[in-house]
C-alpha cells in the first residue's frame, strides 16, 4: 500500500492514479491521518427489473416475418 500526504497527492497525482491501474492500494493522508483512498472506477450497473419497459414497447405482429425481398439481399435470388 502506497501512502501520501495531500501535498505529495498533489504533486504526484498522475503517479498515485498508475499505481491505483496497476492494483495498488493508495491512501492520502494530512497530519498522519488518512483522508481518502484511491479506488479504481467501476461502472454501478443498475439491477434489471423483469416488465419495466411493459406498456412502452409496441412490437408489431410482422416483426419476424421474413421478407422475400431481404432474403434476396442477404442469400441472393434463388
């Protein structure tokens, strides 16, 4: 674990931010006291909840129909 004042902090923020990437702990401390530790940022990714978008989606009844004229562009004409 890396240790750093606020004016070391300061100095060498670019620094503290590599050894943090790298899956070093750091901490920074004024007066020999810790104050913040330095994590890596992770996305929070909201849990999904089952028919939450019920009512604002309409899929029409033809979605996955298939269409001559698409088939032809993707597989050519037969």
């Amino acid at each position: 674990m890396k240790n750093a004042t606020v004016q070391e902090a300061k100095a060498y923020l670019l620094e503290l931010i590599e050894s943090v990437l790298q899956g070093e702990d750091v901490v920074i401390s004024r007066e020999g006291k810790p104050l913040v530790r330095l994590v890596r940022y992770e996305a929070q990714l909201e849990p999904r909840t089952p028919g939450a978008w019920e009512g604002r989606v309409w899929i029409a009844d033809d979605f996955d129909d298939e269409s001559e004229e698409i088939n032809a562009m993707f597989y050519g004409k037969d």
